[in-house]
C-alpha cells in the first residue's frame, strides 16, 4: 500500500501520517520526491488502515500494492524516471550508449578507448576496476588504480563513467571517482552492498542475475530506493538456460515487460548476453527496437589480449563504431535521438578488425 500526499503537505503533516502507520504496526517509508511525498508501507496492513489513511489531512489517494516492490513499481510512480547525469539522461528521448573494455588494463588502453567510445558517439565509458570472477586465480581487477586511470580518460574525452562496485565498502570510494556504479550478475542479490548502494547519491547501474525472475530483479531494485536512492538503471544481461552455443540468453522480452511493471530505465547488454562478437550487433538493435534506454557495449583495441577472457565478445573499435551509425538510423523508429559525430573513419583506421 502506498499513500500519495498532497504536493503542498507539511513535515508536519507527513510526521503525523508515519506515526499513525507505525501505531497500526507496520512500517512506513517516506519517499520525498520533488512533486510529491510518498509514503510505502511494508507489512500486512488491517484493511481499516488504508480507508483511515485516506481521511487524513494532507494524503490525495492510498493505493494497494500486491506486489512485494513498492518503489519500483510502476503503480507507485506512473511516469518514467529520467535519471539526469551531467546533461545525459538516460530513460528519456535519448538512446544511451556506454562503451569500453571489460576491465581497465592501463592508463594507455583506457585512454585510447575512451578516444574510440567518444568518436563512435557514446556517452558513457564502461570498464571494470574490480573484476568478478568466477575463479579465484582468475585477473581481478587492477582496483582503485584502475578507478583512477578510467576518471582521468573519460574526463578528458568528456564521457560519463561506470563501473563495478562488488563489497559495501568500496561503494564509497567507486562514488568518488565513477558516475554510475554498476552492481553486477553475481551480486544482484548481495543485499548488504544493495543497502549501502541506497545510502549514496549516485545512480546504480543494477544488472539482473542469471537466474533471476523480474520480481526477484525489481525487488533487488527496492532494497536500493528502500534505502533513500532514487536513482537506479536495471540492464538485462541475459539469464542461463538450456542453451550452450551462447554465453547467456538475452531475454528481450524483459524490456517491455520490465518497462510495463516499472518505471525505471532499462538498458542491455548484448556482449554478456550473447558472449559472441558476431551476436553483439544484432541484438544490441533488437534490444533498442524492444524498447531499451540504452546499451553497454564492451570493445577493446586488442580483444584476442584482453586480460578478461571477454575479448571474444569484444568489438573491435571499427565494428563499434558501425554500430553506431546504424543505432543512429534506427533509435528515431524507438522513439529515441542518438546522434553520432560525422566522419569517426580516422579515428578507427589503425583499429580495424
Ligand atoms: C561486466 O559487465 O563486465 C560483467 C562482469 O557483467 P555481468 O555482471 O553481467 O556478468
Ligand atoms: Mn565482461
């Protein structure tokens, strides 16, 4: 259940709804949004509680919830959320586009893919500082040295960051140098880093596990705005099935669904979602046909020596940027602008496949 106050209700008006619902024994949570105040309750309520709520001073309608998400729910929140970053917005008219190596490697190669990233038109540069992998002897990450190399080459190629942040207590220092902090497969239900990721105030890229139900991933989602951040991207990275030939299964129809049950943007990956460099092109369109917010890419200037055995589902920088020639063309039969520089060729002649 969700109580929606007036625009100009008072903290003291707000103070004495939270009390009344604490009294009734079940939880409130005060969401302070600019137009209005929402206040989810978590619990099972007495069915007079609403009808009460709804009489009070201050309150313009009280909404029933079945869902365990509240926050996240499209109910709670009928328009789209817009997250603004430095002048992207991501989950409006505009087709994001964050690109670049699965992990930052050196200052040399994050700088020159930076450079690429900017040239072929993407806004964000995407590489990881700290690396989740499946085992222990496996390359980790080169960490907050990594965090440092990425800040520097996206500021100087004017491009937005993201990055993976796997333990709450590197949440703060991933703050201070990315944008966007990315909580990956694997962690999408470590829900001690999904609390603290609700204490920041930077927008968390939230991809879906890999067997994850939209519930499970939309309830992943609430532990963050339960926490007080408004401000989360899902991205579906494609869920294990039956299938060998491809790394995952990139479900496209979780875009539209996901956009039906919630008001959050989605983005895809169509790098982890397919795990082939022939599959990334194809179903990064289908994924902005199905509705996607954006994508996030990985490309390398040297994919057969990346140090992530993702160089097999790495573009090279000229398929990159011919992708995004054709997401130009295609992203206005979306419903989306996404405006590449005009003649990149230079920029990726020593770079071709
Ligand atoms: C990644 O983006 O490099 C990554 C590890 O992704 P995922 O968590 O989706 O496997
Ligand atoms: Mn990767």
């Amino acid at each position: 259940m969700i109580v929606v106050t007036k625009p100009d209700i008072t903290d003291e008006r707000i103070e004495e709804i939270v009390r009344y619902i604490e009294k009734a024994g079940v939880q409130p949570h005060v969401s302070k949004g600019t137009q209005r105040t929402v206040i989810g309750i978590i619990g099972k309520a007495d069915p007079s509680l609403a009808e009460h709520l709804r009489s009070m001073r201050g309150v313009e309608d009280v909404i029933k919830i079945s869902k365990s998400y509240k926050l996240a729910s499209r109910e709670f929140h009928p328009d789209d959320t817009v997250i603004e970053i430095k002048g992207v917005r991501i989950g409006g008219d505009e087709l994001v586009v964050m690109g670049g190596p699965c992990a930052v490697e050196s200052p040399d190669q994050i700088d020159e893919i930076a450079r690429l990233v900017k040239a072929a038109g993407g806004q964000v540069l995407r590489g990881g500082a700290f690396k989740p992998r499946t085992g222990p002897y496996s390359f980790q990450g080169i960490g907050v040295e990594g965090l440092v190399m990425m800040a520097e080459a996206a500021r100087k190629h004017g491009l937005l960051t993201v990055t993976e942040v796997m333990t709450p207590e590197y949440v703060e220092i991933c703050a201070e140098y990315a944008d966007i902090l990315q909580v990956g497969a694997r962690n999408m239900q470590n829900f001690d880093l999904l609390r603290k990721l609700g204490t920041i105030r930077k927008p968390v890229l939230l991809k879906r596990g890999f067997s994850a139900t939209y519930d499970e991933f939309l309830n992943a989602a609430e532990y963050i705005l339960a926490g007080g951040n408004p401000d989360v991207i899902l991205c579906e990275r494609g869920i294990r099935t039956f299938e060998p030939y491809t790394r995952n299964t990139l479900d496209l129809a979780a875009i539209p669904s996901l956009k039906t049950l919630s008001h959050l943007p989605i983005i895809a990956d169509p790098s982890h979602g397919t795990g082939r460099r022939e599959l990334v092109a194809p179903m990064a369109k289908a994924a902005v046909a199905a509705g996607a917010d954006g994508l996030i890419i990985e490309m390398h200037t040297d994919p057969d020596n990346s140090m992530t055995g993702d160089g097999v589902q790495s573009l090279f920088p000229d398929q990159f940027a011919e992708l995004m020639k054709e997401l130009e063309k295609l992203a206005p039969l979306a419903g989306k602008r996404f405006d590449t520089p005009k003649a990149p060729a230079e920029a990726f002649r020593e770079w071709k496949k």
